[in-house]
C-alpha cells in the first residue's frame, strides 16, 4: 500500500500535500471536467440551466444530477466520429430505462453485462438486434434470455460458454429460427496504461480466449463447425480509462492478425471487428483524453492496413466508448455535516502547522466507491455559494465506518466551509450510482437529468421501506420517515441561504 490505511501519521509518513499548489481561482469549472452546461451564475453552480440550490430543496442530497443534453452530445460526438461503424454504450456505467430509450433513439447500440441489465434494456423498449451480451460466467437463464430475445451478438468468453449457448442454439433452429450470431472475445495480451482491475487484455485475468495460447483460434474454429452458431467476427477490449491510441493500434494489428489465421485455417471471411474502448475522461484539469475524432481515424487506420497485408476485406468495426458518454455530464451534490481540522505537522513555515481539514458528507463509498477501489482521482467545488476566502487544504470524506471512505483525497477549498453547504463533485455519471451499495444501510441516492431550465427524476431516491421489504424479519415493520440518512429539504433551504 502506498499509505498506512487509517491516514499518513498513523504510519510515521509525513508526506507534502498530495493536492499541489492552490489553483489561481478557488471553484473554476474547467470545462474539460465539468458538464457542458455547468455554469457559476452570481456564484453559485447552475446545471441544465438551474442552481443547484433548487435542485437541492426539491431532490434532497445526495443526488446525482445527469445533463441530458452533455450526455447526448458525448453520444453524437462518438457516432459522427465512427460514421458507417457501430457504437455501443456500456450499460454498465449507468443504465436506467430512460438513458436506454435516449441511447436507442440517439441509434446507438448497447452492451449488456448480465442478464438483468439486458431485461433492463428489453423492458425499456432496447432494440435486440442492437444489444450485445457480455460477461465471463453467462449462466443458461441469461443465455436463453438472449436466445429467445435474439439479440445482436452473445460475446462468447469461454469453452464453457459454448457447451452451455450450443444447445440453445439448436433448439431456436429447430423452432425454424435463425442460427444465434456470436462474437470471440480475443485477450490479445495488450498492457493497457491503467489501473491492474480496469485492464482487460493481459494474459493473466478471467476475461475471453487467449490469443498466444491459440485458444482464440480453436474457439473460432469451433464455433463455425456449429451449424446453430453464426461466428459473425471477433472482439477486444484491452482497458478502461486508457488516454492514447497505442495500446489499441497494436491490439488492432493482433486481432486482425487473428482474422487472418481464421480465414487460413477455415476458409471464412468475418465481417466484424469489435475493438472495445474504454477511451478515459477528464477527472481533473490535468488529464488529457483522446477525442473520438482522434481515436476514429487512428483505428480505421491500423484496420485498413492491417487488412490490406493480410489480404481482407475491411470488416464493420465497433467500439465501446465506455465512460466517455456517461462519465462527464454527472454530477453529484452532497451536503457538508462536520468539518474536523487534523494537524499534519511543520508546513516549512517556522512555528507554522500543516493542517488539513476532513470535510465530511452525507453520502461516500456506498454512492462512489472509486476512490476506494480504484484510487480514482475525483475533483469538487464549492456550489451553493462564491467565496473569497483563502483556500484550506482538505480532503472531502464520507459518512461510512471506514478510514478509506474517501471522496476526493487531497484539494483545495476556500477556508470558509460550513457545515450546510453544499459540495459538487464532478464526473461521476461512470460506475458511480451503478456501484452503489447500501453500505451502513445508507440509501441509494436519485438521479435527475436537466435540461434547458427542467429537472426530471429519472431514477428515485431509495427508501428505507426498500430495504426493509428484502429483509424477512422487518418486511411489514414500518419504517422511519424521513430516513436519516436523507435530510429533509427544509434543511438543506436553510444551508443554502
């Protein structure tokens, strides 16, 4: 670990303040993290074109607050990019049915994880043909889900896989149905630039059919020898969060390389190739994402010649923006409960202490478990309010019964923080609300989007009667109203005021 869990003193560490120098202006919204539409209006954070503060005494915190329009744009920028290829949004990263009804009228594709995510997409009127089924332990009630759904693609993962999809196959084909379209998922041992959890293409982890060992290739041949199964190309994903082209130029050139070894050994030509994504996002100022434009004609680059050498046609390619659509126009409002300055030491100062204050909220590692999991990088600001205040080292933290429950680890906030205020932090449309937990039986918080001046409740904020209906003993125990863990509105008026 690079710092003993509990906090630097507890381990003897007295490291310089991880947040660097303050920014010139305390509370800038740079564009490149912040939703489209984020805007300070006489101070005070607007979003979709409302204050914060609104939304606050309407929706209570902690509340994911979503731009529609940001996230719809993210979405065009990406199939105008891939004009003539298939972009497929990552239900994983937050799916409810309205995001799948914006994301099936935008003409998108989608991808499914499981067998619930993919109901998810059905019940909200997902067209099948568009859907893509992944995962690397699909169980046979998922898989004939897909079947009788007739979705797009099944990602095949594994030999286990097949013996389990095979006889679903035969039984839809024998109904007079068509034979079920699959995709091999090839690990091309690439060694994304990421965190060791987030990278999917070294050998070494659960995901798809190695290439080196030639299991891609036996699994492909496989699958064309099954009569009921119609290999319609292969797939790759190498990462999440990755910020140059590198790794996937190189994954292009193998699993193209893979196409070719397919044709030799059997004769057939796949039509599509599904590189993946995981193309990253601004965090915080300092991070420098690829953009579609960029990402696009790299690939159809190293495609097209990677086909010419090997003497294919070009197939149909897909990618898989992944965060790139939903991580940016998110946005999550938390109240401040208890501010606690903790003395680190000498600053460099003489006779001058080195404090950091812990400005705790009303939500944490049950809405954003990132930072914990994966040492994510967050940034937030001040919301409700401008200040000319000098700026307090900080580290924003959560109510859980964990030292690790971590927001934001180390930044800078004007010195004049109250309890009552209200603190937005940024990026968190990604694997943020889809991750939440009921962790200290904390409820999950809603999410609204906004747009031009209007706030929708797509998702409702989790009651604690929710919870009580899944536990046999408290079923029909009435449960307190309002939970504690969701202040009242009236509350949250008189901080903003």
């Amino acid at each position: 670990m690079r710092a003993h869990p509990a906090g630097p003193l507890h381990g003897n560490i007295s490291p310089p303040p991880a947040a660097g120098a303050p920014p010139a202006v305390l509370g800038a919204l740079d564009p490149l993290v912040w939703p489209r539409s984020a805007q300070r209006v006489d101070g005070e954070l607007h979003l979709g074109g409302l204050p914060v503060t609104a939304l606050v005494r309407e929706h209570g915190t902690p509340l994911f607050v979503l731009d529609e329009a940001d996230f719809r744009s993210r979405a065009a920028d990406f199939t105008d990019a891939f004009a003539g290829a298939d972009v497929h949004y990552a239900s994983k990263a937050f799916l409810c049915g309205q995001v799948a009804r914006w994301v099936a009228e935008d003409g998108l594709h989608l991808d499914a994880c499981s067998g619930n995510e993919l109901a998810v997409a059905l019940a909200a009127g997902f067209p099948a043909e568009r859907i893509a089924l992944h995962g690397n332990n699909k169980s046979l009630a998922e898989l004939q889900l897909a079947v009788d759904a007739g979705i797009g693609h099944v990602v095949l993962d594994s030999f286990d896989e097949i013996d389990r999809l095979v006889p679903l196959a035969q039984a839809r084909v024998s109904a007079g149905g068509a034979p079920v379209p699959v995709l091999i998922r090839s690990t091309v041992g690439i060694e994304a630039h990421t965190h060791e959890f987030i990278a999917t293409a070294h050998e070494d982890q659960k995901f798809g059919f190695s290439l080196a060992t030639g299991d891609a290739l036996t699994a492909a041949v496989r699958v064309i020898r099954e009569p009921a199964l119609r290999l319609a190309g292969l797939h790759s994903h190498i990462g999440s969060q990755i910020f140059d082209t590198a790794g996937f130029d190189a994954a292009a050139h193998r699993v193209v390389g893979l196409m070719g070894q397919v044709h030799q050994a059997t004769g057939e030509v796949l039509t599509e190739l599904n590189l993946g994504g995981g193309f990253g996002i601004a965090y915080l100022s300092e991070d420098d994402p690829v953009t579609p434009g960029d990402v696009a004609a790299r690939l159809r680059s190293v495609v097209a010649a990677e086909c010419a050498a090997l003497d294919l046609p070009v197939p149909r390619l897909a990618v898989e923006p992944g965060r790139a659509i939903a991580g940016p126009g998110t946005v999550t409002l938390y109240e401040i409960g208890t501010i606690k300055p903790v003395r680190l030491g000498a600053s460099g100062s003489p006779g001058t202490p080195l404090v950091r204050n812990y400005v705790s909220v009303d939500g944490g590692m049950s809405d954003n478990i990132r930072t914990a999991l994966y040492d994510a990088s967050y940034t937030c600001v001040l919301a409700n309010r401008e200040s000319q205040a000098p700026p307090a080292l900080c580290r924003v933290v959560g109510k859980h019964c964990e030292s690790g429950d971590i927001l934001v680890r180390d930044l800078w906030l004007p010195a004049d923080v109250v309890p009552g205020d209200l603190l937005a932090v940024a990026a968190t449309g990604a694997y943020c609300w889809s991750m939440a937990s009921n962790y200290n039986y904390l409820l999950k918080p809603p999410v609204v989007a906004v747009r031009e001046g209007r706030a929708t409740g797509i998702v409702r904020r989790q009651t604690l009667a929710d919870v009580f209906a899944l536990d046999a003993v408290l079923a029909d125990v009435p449960a307190p109203h309002p939970a504690p863990s969701q202040p009242a509105p009236e509350l949250h008026a008189e901080a903003a005021s």
